[in-house]
C-alpha cells in the first residue's frame, strides 16, 4: 500500500475521535470519507480562531478553498499550519526547533520587517519584491513562496532565514519538463535572468531537468532565498533551505523524476547535487523538526494533537 493510500486510511480511521465529524466533505465536487464537512475542524482547535484571521488579514488562500481552510485531512498546508502555528508567538519553542536542526542558532526572531503583527513564523512569505520577475507577487498564488518562514540570530551575530517547504502525502512520480513548449519558454524567459548570474546558487547543468517538478519548486524557491539575503531582508545576510517531509513518504523521498536529466537516486541527493551550497538544503521528518517543543512549557496539548493526528 502507498504512502497516501495509508494515510487516507488512517485519516478515515481516526476522523471520529478527533474531529467528532462524519467525513463525506466534498473535494473536486465528490463527496469523500477523508474530507471533513466542517472544514474548520481541519485546523487544531488551540490555533484555529487565529490561523484562519491570519490568513484572511494577509489576503493568504487556502488550498483549493480561498478564504476558508480546505476540509481535506491530507493537506499539507494544513498540515504545516498545525505543526508551526502555535509557535508563533513563542520565542522559546521556534528557538529550541531551530536549534534542533542547525546548533548555531542563538535564538529565533520576531518576523518584523515592519508589520504590526508580527510573529516568530510567517506563512506563505513571498519576499517584499517581486525578486524573481514574475507576473504576480501575491501571497500564496501564482507566485513562488515558501510554506513557512522562521528568522535567527547566530552565535556568530548574523540573521539567517530558514525557508520552509512542507510536504505530506505528496509524490510526483514522472514528470514532464516545464520548460517544454511555448509555455516552457515563457518560463526560462522569467528565470533566465537569475538563472544567468554569476553569483546564482543552483548549477545550472540540464535545464529540462531542473524544470522537472519537484526540482522545479525547490529551484524556483533557492533563487528567492538568494535574492531575499542579497537583498538582506529582516537584516539576514544566509538562509537554510528546510524541505520537511515525512520519512515514511517514501514515493516522494526515494525518487528522482528527472532520472537522466539530473544525477541522484533520490530527492534529496539529487537536489543537493545541483547546490553551489549543499550544505543550505536539509530534509527532515516534521516529528524530528517539531520534537524539541516537547521541552518547552505550555507545549503539551499542541504536541499531543500532533502525535495523535499525524506522527503515531
């Protein structure tokens, strides 16, 4: 059995004792067992007031749904608002999950850069401009972003951003290349630019490779890390690039979709092997990234939620 065809199973299973629903919600206008009716549930009760006013304060869409969070218990951008919403305002708990992944960091950081409500994690973050060329800037839609953003202070006095892709029950077993056809050219004439520059952070080797999904995304968020530091953006001068992703997701982890286009057997190593700086790209499994919370005081229910739902 997949990966997703196992959590589907699980979600269906524990759809009664955690969210007291009857499933059947409707997703791509069929009812289904692993959508919720009252989509709002989707959303841990401790944080769910706030992420939704959050999101619809920053005109963020939700997947699928717009301005109300989507029922589909499989969602990973629900899955990411669960694991890192109720750190938000916790200087503590984003200090000991940055800590958990790079022993440099002194302590995490508000997300300031001007906004009145700012918190130590922001989401769906597309920098202050439009840095890659493309035709929209807005949040969360047509524009390349990241999941979740999370800002620290070294030991050593610089500000490092830590760029976070969350995935779920995601694979993308063969993929065409984007930069195929007519519409593919469009897209090497946005990126191109970037792509171009002395100082880019990604080899640029086989281009039809590099357009090949998920490489594609992680290729399009790198040249936005990069332009963000250069542009020292909350006064960080380096990133790390986060690609949280469960380890039991093995059609997503242990496949290379650009099999003779890119060098690697899996994600990770061929991602790595296309980075001036490997070492700025890291996979985790969002049980080790949350983990150090559990020593954090006033962790416990949010903790618990998460080992119910997704981590057990």
């Amino acid at each position: 059995m997949s990966y997703i065809e196992t959590q589907r199973k699980r979600a269906i299973e524990i759809r009664d004792l955690i969210f007291r629903d009857p499933g059947n919600g409707i997703f791509k206008k069929r009812e289904r067992e692993f959508v919720l009716n009252d989509a709002a549930l989707n959303i841990w009760a401790g944080v769910r007031h706030d992420a939704i006013a959050y999101f619809n304060r920053h005109s963020i869409p939700f997947w699928v749904s717009g301005n109300e969070p989507t029922g589909h218990l499989l969602s990973s951008q629900i899955a990411c608002i669960n694991h890192l919403y109720f750190v938000r305002q916790r200087q503590d708990t984003s200090t000991a999950i940055l800590q958990g992944v790079d022993k440099n960091v002194k302590c995490a950081l508000r997300m300031d850069n001007g906004v009145a409500d700012s918190g130590f994690v922001d989401f769906e973050v597309i920098g202050a401009k439009n840095y890659l060329g493309e035709k929209q800037h807005t949040r969360g839609a047509n524009a390349t972003s990241v999941d979740a953003m999370m800002l620290a202070e070294m030991k050593n006095g610089i500000r490092k951003l830590y760029f976070i892709e969350w995935k779920y029950v995601e694979n993308y077993k063969s993929q065409p290349s984007k930069a195929e056809g007519k519409s593919g050219q469009t897209r090497l004439n946005i990126y191109k630019p970037l792509l171009e520059q002395t100082d880019c952070p990604v080899i640029i080797g086989n281009i039809n490779g590099l357009f090949t999904e998920p490489y594609y995304q992680l290729l399009r968020q790198t040249l936005l890390a990069n332009e963000m530091t250069k542009a020292k953006e909350y006064g960080a001068t380096d990133y790390h690039h986060l690609h949280i992703i469960p380890t039991a997701n093995k059609e997503l982890k242990n496949v290379n979709t650009a099999a003779g286009k890119l060098d690697g057997k899996g994600l990770h190593d061929t991602w790595k092997n296309q980075l001036r700086s490997p070492g700025k790209y890291q996979t985790i499994d969002p049980n080790n990234f949350i983990s150090p919370a559990k020593e954090c005081l006033d962790s416990l229910s949010a903790i618990n939620y998460l080992e119910q739902r997704y981590w057990n």
